[in-house]
C-alpha cells in the first residue's frame, strides 16, 4: 500500500542501501528483540549493551560510546534557511540545497549490511493540541531503544502519520563514528532533520533537542505558542492547592534535580511532568499552559544520590516497563557506579573508558556528561496532570544560571517586560553538556542559546508579546544556585535546600510577604526564606545575594556586546531596560 510512510522509508531505504527495515511497533516484545541484537552486537570493540545487577537496577544495561562522542556537539549543529537573517547570529547557518548534497553524500549506501530502524513516535499527549506525529530512521540499536523510552513509539503513531501529511521527518545515521563528517542539519521549513556521524543524547535522538525545540521554537514563533528548555512542575501548597512553575536552566545547571526535587518542608510536595523541555501555549482563558512533549528522563549521572536526589533514585530503581540505559557511567559487578553516588570507590571499578580505574592518574571515573535513560512512567512523583490535554496553568517562571558571582540566589522580576529581559541576557558557565571548553561564561538566553531555531532578536519580541496575549501573566524569577566563595565552594547547599526558595517564590506569587526593591529586582526581605535547620551564617546569606557594582559594570559590558551582535534585532523594550539598569547602577 502506497501511505506516506511508507514513501518514505522506499526513499531512505533507496538512500542507505540497508539490508533490513524494521519498523518499531512500541511492543514489549520488540523491547526484548531489540535488546537481544544490542546484547550481540559490537560497534568498534565494545558490546553495545551489558546486562546490569538486576537486584541493584532492573530491567537496566549499560552503554559505553565512543570517547570522541559523549556530548552535543553545538560547532557541528546548524539550521538550514534559506535566509541567513532568519537563523540569526545565534545558529551556525548553510544554505539548505548545500546543506542537503553534504548529508545525501555521506547518507548514501551508510547502511549497508545493517538494519534500518525506522521509528514512528508521536511527540505531546495523544489526540491533544499538543501532539506531534514524528518519524525518525536510525542504524542505531541504542538509538532506537533510547527512543522508546523517551517518546511514544508504536503503532498509533504509524496510523496519525498515515492519516496525516504533515510529519517530521528525522534522518539519522551513526556513520563510522569520524568527527569530521559529524553534522546535525536542521530544516525547520521542511519540517526536517538530517544527522550524521554521532549516536549521542540531543545529537541522534531526533525528537528531542532537534525537533521538540529546534524546529519546534520556530513553528511555534509562527503559530503563536513556544518551545523552551524548560522543567515543568507543581507545589502543592499546605491548603492542597498546586501551583505549576516552569524553570529554565542552561544544560548541566539542575533541571532533572529540581523537577524531581522531594521538598524537606512536609507541608509542600513537589510533583514532577516534565525534565526539559516545555510546550507552551496561550489558552482561550488567557493564560498560559504548559505540557511535557517527552515521556523519559536524560539525566545526567554525576551528583545524583539518595542524599541529593532521592526521587530520581527511587525512579532508576522501580522500574516496570522500559529498559533502563546506563550511558558512559562506570561499572562494577555490573553495577553502575558514578561520582556523587556513595562515598567509597568500588576497589574493582571499570571506568566509563572501560579500564580498570585508578584514582591517582585517571580523572572521574564516569563521565562527567554520563547519563541515565529512565522512563518517566517509573518515576513516583509523576504528576496525574501530566497526562492533561490542555497542560497545566503556569503561575511562575524561573530562568536560572550557573554563576559564581554576580546573580543572587534568587531576584523576582519587577514586571513582564523586565523579566523578559533578565532573561534575555541571562549569562551561564559552559558545562559538559556540549563539546568544547568549560566554565567559560557565555550569554544563554532563556537556557535556548544552543536550541532556539531561529534570530533571538525574533525569539525576544515573541517573548514580550504574550503580554499583548495574556489576561494573567505568570511572575518572572532569576535564580542562580552556584554562587561561590572565597574559597571556590559553592555557598548555597542547593538540591533539596531549593525547596527553601521554591517556597519563597510561591509566598510570593501568593502574595503572603514583602520584598526589597533592587537595582535588578525585588529581593527577599530578611527571614523571609525559611532557613530553619539550615547551618549558614549570616555572612554567606548576605554574599548570596550581593549586587556588586564591579561586577555589574562587566557583567553590563557583556550584556552590550551580546546584544550589539543582533543590532536593530533587539527590541527597543530590551534596549530600554538595559539603559535603564545602566542608570540603576549609575555606569
Ligand atoms: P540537562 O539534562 O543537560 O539539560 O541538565 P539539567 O539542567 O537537567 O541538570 P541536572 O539537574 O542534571 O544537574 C546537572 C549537574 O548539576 C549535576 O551534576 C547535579 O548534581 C548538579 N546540580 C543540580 N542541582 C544542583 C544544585 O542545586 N547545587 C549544586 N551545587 N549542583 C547542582
Ligand atoms: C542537554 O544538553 O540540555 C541535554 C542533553 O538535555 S542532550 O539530550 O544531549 O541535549
Ligand atoms: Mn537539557
């Protein structure tokens, strides 16, 4: 039968010259088939997935990739326009014809004597206004397993696309595994992604960073609604209300940790839908809704615990349904094993090289990007309003950064427009997350600098538009839980010590206390942050929230260069509010 899928796997099966399609149907046994191939086969010399300790982590198996290939690779990552305005200075941009020889020459014939995977999966909730009907192919057995957790594959998604001519289309081959010929294309016109030479996270799992925020952000800049990097969570509140937040925070800056933050105040429980990315939407009451496209976690290993992060441990655990994937942790007795998880090192530990791990010549023994990848279904503070059509109503944003210095803790925004523009010139250190240095700090808008489809000056207005929207807009918040001290350590304790801020900034959205107007914002009044059981000194608390003027006169230095970068781009509403934290600071 001729169906528009079936179009398109004739055609990539023409292209990769594979010697077998299989089309994913989300079953169980599919699970086991899969796993089995992943379990026989080799990519260079390592075995693509290991058993684990089935006491110790269930239905679990370990994954090492190539050490040339743990992480997105942002230099090699490019939207495809025809004009190169539209991409803005923010992406690295080709012309989509040239773009598309490059990744046909290195498609061609790459899937000889493999199997050809091709995935149906629908991004959002079924039959809502959020769903998205996907397809990816892959040569990736890792990929494909990886897919399954995080996005709904299966049968219902082959009868949405066949029924429905609009579908993404993803591209993906492992290749041989070069970083030369490394290259992830976006076509956000032809609602298409093309990707090559890499099987890590957001550079092969095409449904996530690519599609659910690249082309995603700009059909939502189109249509009015909004792709973000975002956590999504509910606080329910003593009187058993629950009031939804959305956070953005740069990659490796805490989002899995405050969506599945288990709150040391027994009175306000924290209930986790979503990771990292939001779709976000202007409902017919005025207000603005947000749903988790996604139906997995990628998190990131080191630092998790039962001491820090008790849910996500609890979640790794219990698992039922989906195999759970180790990636580039290290291992022993086939257990995973990362930095942060006890305190003592197994004596026989196999690094994430797979060595034998020696503490005085090796660096960490997991990758610092290693990752889980764990279906939400698993985790026990999974929201029954996860699965609402319509989202969740949002009373409060947070954009949060890593930041030694300059940003407090916590600031509220003084109005709309104002948070639109802290967030705008939001500055993070570069982490793990992606290739290249690290701790460097660069301008990350909104967390969206390496996922914002399309110009940020156009990402800005869109931004400030929903005020023009909206009957209620939700409180904007800055926050920053990596301010150090003299001594480099961090001075907040963070992880389930955010719960004290997350109760903050529902006092006041709730307008329960008083704040302190600032050069920035409004600050918290002294003893409005519950800091009960908390050893700190008065000292470190005042540092944390410390507005130093020689701070702000670099800080504002950058901001003026980043924007100098997108010149008649930037709203004047932007300008306007940088000259006036200009004059607040008197530079
Ligand atoms: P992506 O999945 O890359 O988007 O990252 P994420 O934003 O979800 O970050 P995640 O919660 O996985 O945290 C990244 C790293 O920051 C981990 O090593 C955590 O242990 C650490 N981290 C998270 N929250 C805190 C915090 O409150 N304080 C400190 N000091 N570290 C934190
Ligand atoms: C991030 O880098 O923000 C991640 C991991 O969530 S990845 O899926 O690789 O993008
Ligand atoms: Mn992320």
């Amino acid at each position: 039968m001729v169906t528009p899928l079936n179009l398109f796997i004739k055609e990539m099966k023409e292209l990769f010259q594979c010697s077998e399609v299989y089309i994913m149907n989300g079953t169980q046994k599919e699970a086991e088939k899969l796993i089995t191939i992943a379990q026989n086969s080799k990519f260079d010399d390592r075995v693509i997935l290991k058993k684990l300790n089935v006491k110790e982590y269930p239905n679990s198996y370990y994954h090492r990739s190539n050490p040339n290939d743990v992480s997105r690779t942002e230099d090699l990552t490019f939207v495809c326009t025809n004009l190169k305005e539209q991409a803005g200075p923010n992406n690295n941009w080709i012309k989509p014809k040239i773009a598309k020889i490059k990744m046909l020459k290195l498609f061609k014939n790459a899937m000889k004597n493999k199997i050809m995977y091709v995935i149906p999966f629908i991004m959002g909730i079924p039959d809502s206004k959020y769903e998205k009907n996907c397809v990816q192919v892959t040569d990736s057995v890792y990929v494909a397993l990886s897919m399954r957790i995080m996005t709904r594959v299966g049968d219902q998604a082959i009868s949405k696309i066949n029924n429905n001519s609009e579908f993404f289309k993803g591209i993906h081959s492992i290749g041989d595994l070069n970083p030369k010929k490394r290259f992830i294309m976006h076509f956000p016109e032809e609602n298409l992604v093309m990707s090559f030479g890499s099987g890590y996270g957001g550079n092969a799992l095409l449904g996530k960073k690519c599609y659910s925020l690249r082309i995603c952000s700009y059909l939502g800049y189109k249509e009015g609604w909004f792709a973000e990097h975002m956590i999504i969570i509910g606080v329910q509140i003593p009187n058993g209300k629950i009031i939804y937040l959305l956070a953005a925070f740069p990659s490796a800056c805490g989002k899995t940790n405050l969506a599945l933050l288990e709150s040391i105040f027994k009175e306000y429980k924290i209930w986790t839908l979503g990771d990292d990315i939001a779709w976000i939407n202007i409902n017919e009451d005025g207000q603005l809704y947000a749903a988790n496209p996604e139906t997995g976690f990628f998190g990131v290993a080191p630092g998790t615990s039962f001491k820090t992060n008790p849910v996500m441990m609890k979640t790794l655990k219990n698992n039922k349904f989906f195999p759970t994937l180790f990636t580039n942790t290290a291992i022993y007795n086939d257990i995973p094993w990362w930095e942060g998880v006890s305190d003592n090192i197994p004596s026989n530990l196999i690094n994430w090289y797979g060595k034998k791990y020696c503490k005085d010549t090796d660096g960490p023994a997991a990758h610092p990007n290693s990752r889980f990848t764990v279906s939400i279904y698993n985790c026990p503070t999974l929201s029954p309003e996860y699965y609402n059509p319509n989202g969740v109503p949002i009373s409060g944003i947070i954009f949060g950064s890593r930041r030694s210095n300059t940003i407090p803790l916590i600031c509220e925004a003084k109005n709309w427009t104002n948070g639109v523009f802290m967030a705008s010139v939001m500055g993070s250190e570069t982490t793990t997350a992606s290739n290249g240095s690290i701790g460097n700090i660069r301008r990350d808008p909104m967390a969206m600098l390496p996922f914002c489809g399309y110009n940020l000056g156009d990402y800005f207005q869109h931004w400030l538009n929903v005020s023009k929207r909206t009957k209620k807009l939700p409180k904007i918040f800055i926050a920053n839980w990596f301010r150090k001290d003299k001594n480099n350590k961090f001075i907040w304790p963070g992880f389930r010590d955010n719960s004290r801020v997350i109760k903050w900034i529902i006092d006041r959205i709730n307008k329960k206390i008083d704040a302190n107007e600032s050069e920035i914002g409004f600050l918290p009044k002294r003893g409005t942050i519950d800091l009960n059981g908390l050893n700190i000194d008065n000292e470190k608390i005042e540092l944390l929230f410390k507005l130093d003027k020689k701070e702000w006169i670099i800080e504002i230095a950058m901001i003026e260069k980043f924007y100098s970068k997108f010149g008649d781009k930037i709203p004047k509403e932007l300008k306007n509010c940088l000259k006036e934290l200009k004059r607040k600071f008197k530079i």
